[in-house]
C-alpha cells in the first residue's frame, strides 16, 4: 500500500545485488551509524563538504538532520532524494539524486558513499547503475551529471567504467588548501545504448512523480 502522505517512502529500485530503499527514520539511524564506524580512511577526504570530519556522536546526529532537512526542503522545483543501499538484508551505504528546475532542465546530479567494511566489492557501480535507473527510465530524464575530485580512484573509476563524458574542472577547498573536483554527464541516448538493464525494477514511481512536478501518467 502506499503511503497516503509521502509516497518517496514507498519508492524502491531493485536489482539482482541490491536494494535502494527510500530513507525513513530507522534507515536513516542505521545510516548514521555506518557513518560513525567509517566512511574512508580519515587521512583522505573524498567529499566536497567534509560531513564525515565530525566527531561521534555528532556525526550520527547531523547525518540525520540531514535527511530531515532533505524531506522538509523537498520541492518540484529543488530536490534531494536519497536511499538506503541494502545488501543481503544488511544497510552498506547511501546514494542519491539531486536536482533543480527538473521539470524544465530534465537534468539531475548522483551522488553516494559506502562504509568501509563494504567497499572493493563492486557495489558502487552497481548502485550507480540503480541510481541512473530511477532517473532516466523512472524520472525521464535527459541528462546525469556527477563529479569528484580528482585524486578519488575509486569514484572516477566508477564513473570510468560507466562511459560518462568528462565535462570540466573546477578548482575548490578541502580541508583548507586548493585542490580540483572533475566534473561529467551522461546523456539519455548513452544510457540507453550501454548503462540501462532489463533486470533492474522500479517500485512506487508513479505516485512520486507528482511531487516531482511531473505528470503521473
């Protein structure tokens, strides 16, 4: 049954490996937990925004406000829908998709992480490809773009293996010294043609797609 309020909570994508469930509470929880026991080795810092630099228990609780914030803020115009990435019943990350203007523009941004028990095994790029499901075959959309910076092997290699077109750099912040975030996209037509499967189920699209200002038919 769907929910009669918020819908995005009954939304999933399955495939042979993997779930992605749409975050509620309790998964949100189990995610900041992952969180605190390790999302990458403290040396290096893979993301944009420094999140896991917080201490415990301070990480877990801003890990959950942020997916508050995601659902409070969420709009047609402005959205941030993420999932929980299940593995054999077990929580092993988080991705998502982001976007402005989608209804015009048709273009959304992926992004995603894993605890570190559950790296080196090929779920990234399986979740990737769950990921891009949703939104070129659920959403309709027209453009992926991504990023990383461009010392981080094991995004780019994600991206690689993908056959995203490299698009730009730009120069950034971390951890207070200069250093480059690479940018890429994917058209629809590259999906179509070398990411999209036949085994990867959408569940719940329709009903969302409203708050996404699209038309549900």
């Amino acid at each position: 049954m769907t929910h009669p309020v918020w819908p995005i909570f009954d939304l999933r994508v399955v495939t042979p490996r993997l779930e992605l469930r749409s975050i509620t509470d309790e998964l949100a929880a189990g995610l900041a937990l992952l969180a605190a026991n390790g999302v990458h080795d403290p040396a290096y810092m893979p993301f944009s925004i420094p999140w896991t630099d917080a201490p415990s228990p301070q990480l877990e609780r801003n890990t959950m406000q942020f997916y508050w914030r995601c659902r409070a803020d969420f709009s047609p115009t402005s959205w941030n829908l993420n999932f929980a990435v299940i593995v054999d019943g077990t929580i092993v990350g988080s991705t998502g998709l982001l976007a402005h203007d989608f209804p015009t523009l048709r273009q959304f941004e992926t992004g995603s992480w894993l605890g570190l028990a559950h790296q080196g095994r090929g779920i990234g790029t399986e979740m990737r490809r769950a990921t891009l499901q949703l939104g070129f075959v659920g959403f309709g959309a027209r453009w992926a773009t991504t990023g990383a910076w461009s010392d981080n092997a094991p995004s780019l290699g994600v991206t690689e293996r993908l056959g995203y077109t490299r698009t730009a750099a730009r120069r950034a912040v971390r951890r207070g010294e200069e250093h480059q975030i690479v940018g890429f996209e994917m058209s629809r037509a590259h999906f179509l043609d070398s990411v999209g499967r036949d085994d990867i189920e959408l569940h719940g699209v329709a009903e969302c797609l409203p708050m996404l200002g699209l038309d549900a038919g």
